[in-house]
C-alpha cells in the first residue's frame, strides 16, 4: 500500500479482539519506528512501558484502567503506555556532540569549539525550561505517530487514550519523578472492519492553515484534493451507511454495557 493510501486509512480502532494475544516482534516494531523518530537536539525523551494482559501482574493493569472509554483499556491485549523522561534532556551536550561527529549538525572547521563554547552554553542556560511541557511532547507525538503506522502495517489495530490518572501509573510503573506518563495506546487485532465508519470529520482546511499570516488561509487547489482523492489518502465520509449496525454488532459481541463513552 502506498504512504498515502496508509495515511488516508489508517483509524482509531476501539474494538480490538480480546482473544488474541500480540506477537511481541509486532510490539518490537513499533517501538523501533518510535526510537527512530525525529526529537529536538536529540535528545529522545520518548520512552514506553508495554503492558501485556497476558503477562503483567494485576495490579499493573489495574493501574491502566481509567474513568473515561476504561472498556477500551479492558479489552485490548495490549497498552502501550507512552511517556516522556525529562531527564534525558540532561545529557542534551552529549546528543549534540553525537549530532555533530556524525555530520548532521553544523559545517566548517571552527564547528567543534562552536558547539563548545556557543551552542552547548546556549541550550545549558535553557535546561530547566526545556523540560517543561512542549516542544518535547510534539516529538513523543512524532514517535508515536510512526509506531501508529508501523501497527497498521502489521494488521493492528491501535486507539490513544488520554488519562487523568498519570501519577498512579507512574507510580505503580516505578517510573521515577522525572518522567510524564503521556497516553494510553491500546494495541491489538481489529474486530471492526477496517474503515471503523469512514473517514472521521475534519475541520476544514481552510480554517487550519494560512499562508503569509493569520489573515489569510493557504489556498486549497481542488486539482490535489481530487489527486489525493483518487490515491486513495481521502476515504468514504463517516458515517458508512451500516455503521450502527456494526457498533451494535461490536457491542454484543464484546459484551458491552451502556453507551461506551463514559
Ligand atoms: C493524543 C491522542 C489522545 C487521545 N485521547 C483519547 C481519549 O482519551 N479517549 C478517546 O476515546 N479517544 C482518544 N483519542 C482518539 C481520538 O478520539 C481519535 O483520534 C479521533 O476520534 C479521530 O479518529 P481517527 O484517529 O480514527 O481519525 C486520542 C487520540 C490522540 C491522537
């Protein structure tokens, strides 16, 4: 399948099948397309515990379980639970040192002791600001972005999910205090078809993206819209005519109480 075939198709997938255990080797290639994933200066601060029902000790998933869409977390095989460790931004001078050796950053003969003496001083002064929330957790993003991806090309199924409960799994984790548990990521086989409804709603392009300031939005030439269209990138509009009928399948099937939502 094309890249933007995988793009147009790839979805939040809830409805996982229970049953079915996750080959760790798939597991392992997520995390791999995750390490590779771009992260300022670096300095990757994106890290996962990967929780398996199968193997994990009770109170670990116990721990999971959250308040909002909680079904979720009880009926995948797997949770990927998503963190970033603020103490990697420590070791910030050495990535840098390595980004230099290895002929990605700076150019020229003066560039050694420019790293030394003006760059490594300049992001010291910033350690601690660094470390806030921000541009740390749009990289975390990236890696989970492309373990997402690498899920979908091995037939997984995988839905993120925030929770509040960020303290108690780190604590239950033994993660230490410099790490922020980020999200949830359910992982396992789909049971909802592969469209799960169609494309999900979108706000419309030109709301989100300008060009030359906020004033005015970046002009949408339909040329690509239906080149992308006819790629495959953009999909049936949700919602698929027998999607309540799939829900309500789903639901049965699975066992499921209520609405599903809280
Ligand atoms: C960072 C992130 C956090 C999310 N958190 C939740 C969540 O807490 N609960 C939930 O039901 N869905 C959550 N989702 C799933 C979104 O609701 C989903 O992406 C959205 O419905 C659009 O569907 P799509 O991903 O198939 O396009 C989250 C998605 C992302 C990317």
């Amino acid at each position: 399948m094309e890249l933007r075939e995988v793009i147009g198709r790839r979805r939040s997938i809830r409805f996982v099948r229970p049953y079915q255990p996750v080959e760790r080797h798939k597991i392992q290639r997520m995390l791999e397309a995750a390490r590779i994933a771009s992260h300022w200066g670096n300095v990757q601060s994106l890290k996962a515990v990967v929780v398996e029902k199968e193997t994990a000790p009770a109170e670990i998933i116990d721990a999971l379980y959250a308040p909002i869409a909680g079904w979720q977390i009880r009926v995948a095989p797997v949770v990927i639970v998503w963190y970033l460790d603020t103490a990697m931004v420590d070791d910030q001078s050495n990535r840098l040192r390595e980004l230099l050796e290895a002929g990605a950053l700076g150019f020229g003969e003066g560039k050694r002791d420019a790293l030394e003496n003006q760059l490594i001083p300049i992001f010291d002064a910033i350690n601690e600001s660094l470390k806030q929330p921000g541009l740390g957790e749009v990289d975390c993003g990236q890696g989970i972005a492309q373990a997402t991806l690498m899920a979908y090309e091995q037939g997984l199924g995988t839905c993120c999910l925030g929770t509040p409960n960020t303290d108690q799994i780190r604590e239950r984790l033994g993660l230490a205090e410099t790490c922020r548990v980020l999200l949830l990521q359910t992982v396992g086989y789909p049971m909802e078809s592969p469209e799960a409804g169609g494309q999900r709603p979108r706000q419309p392009f030109e709301e989100l993206f300008q060009l030359n300031g906020a004033s005015e939005s970046f002009p949408r030439d339909p040329a690509v819209v239906e080149e992308l269209e006819g790629d495959g990138m953009f999909t049936t509009p949700a919602p698929l005519a027998w999607r309540e009928a799939e829900l309500e399948f789903l639901k049965g099937a699975l066992d499921l109480k209520g609405h599903g939502l809280v």
